[in-house]
C-alpha cells in the first residue's frame, strides 16, 4: 500500500506566503492554502477533504501542484485549453460541404430539408467525426466553408422534374 500523499517540508517564507494567504480575499488562494497548511500538520487527504470541504481527488491535486510548482499553485491559471482544433477541417470540410448538395433522404432520413443536428448525425454516421458532435460544431464549420444556413433554399432542389418550371411560377 501507498503511503498517504504529504506536502514536501515547507521553508519559512513558504509558510509564512500561506498563513498570508488564509487573510486573502481570494476564495481560490485560501481555500488551496487550508489543504497544504493542514497537510503539513500531517493530516491526510481524506482528513482535509473532510475537515474544509472538497473532495479528496481535489486536495490531492492541490499537494502534487504544490510539490511540482511551489506557491505558484496559489495562483488561479486559466481555464482554456492549450490549443484548440477544429473537429472538422480540409477534407471533412469538403465532404461535410457535398453532403450538403444532396437530401437528406439519400442517407434515408424523413426529411427533405437539412437542419444542423440532422447534419451531425449524418456526418457521424458518414464517417466524418469520429463522435457525434453537436450542431454548435456543424454552424462553425458552415462559417468556414462560407456558407449561410439562411441561404440553404437557394441550392436546395426537388427531385421533381417540374421543379424548376414550379419555382419560377410559370405553371399554367
């Protein structure tokens, strides 16, 4: 069995930033503060969790941050991921953009008319994500290939052969 995860042994000045920090507005400073001062007292995760509320996962991350970075854990980092890539892109795009030209009854839908979830779900089951993927995703990739999903009806067509004479109103 694994010992109980423990802060290393704090200096001085590293106890003296987080007694500082439990007199910090900073909900964030204080709270991550509590768990290692605490932890150095020799309590255990589970203790601490118990003691000022949390889980017992949260404090153990909060005393490997502290172990790998120092005070520099007090400090609140930003949320937002490191890179961010398009789900659907080159490729996918192009196909995505041809599944459009056709009805969505050629992938045996009820539907003669696209909407973006149908969209999705097809592109999943075409293989185009490996995941459904919401129709937030599809409404980006619609912007990057220039299409407005307003102007869909402009290129949408019937498979009627009349189709065309109907649209223009010239039907006697």
């Amino acid at each position: 069995m694994k010992p109980p995860l423990k802060i290393r042994p704090l200096t001085e000045g590293e106890r003296q930033q987080l007694e500082d920090a439990l007199h910090a507005t900073d909900a964030f400073a204080l709270r991550r503060a509590q768990y290692l001062l605490a932890s150095a007292r020799g309590l255990v995760p589970h203790q601490i969790a118990a003691t000022y509320g949390g889980s017992q996962q949260n404090v153990r991350n909060v005393i490997r941050a502290f172990n790998a970075h120092g005070l520099e854990c007090l400090t609140s980092q930003s949320r937002r991921p490191k890179t961010v890539r398009p789900l659907l892109e080159g490729a996918q795009l192009e196909r995505l953009q041809h599944l459009l030209h056709q009805s969505p009854r050629t992938f045996g839908k009820k539907q003669s008319i696209w909407s973006q979830s149908l969209l999705a779900e097809v592109a999943y089951e075409e293989g185009l994500t490996d995941q459904t993927v919401s129709y937030e995703t599809i409404r980006k990739a619609l912007l990057r290939l220039g299409a407005n999903w307003k102007r869909a009806k402009h290129w949408i067509t019937s498979p009627d052969p009349q189709y065309a004479l109907k649209k223009s109103g010239e039907n006697a």
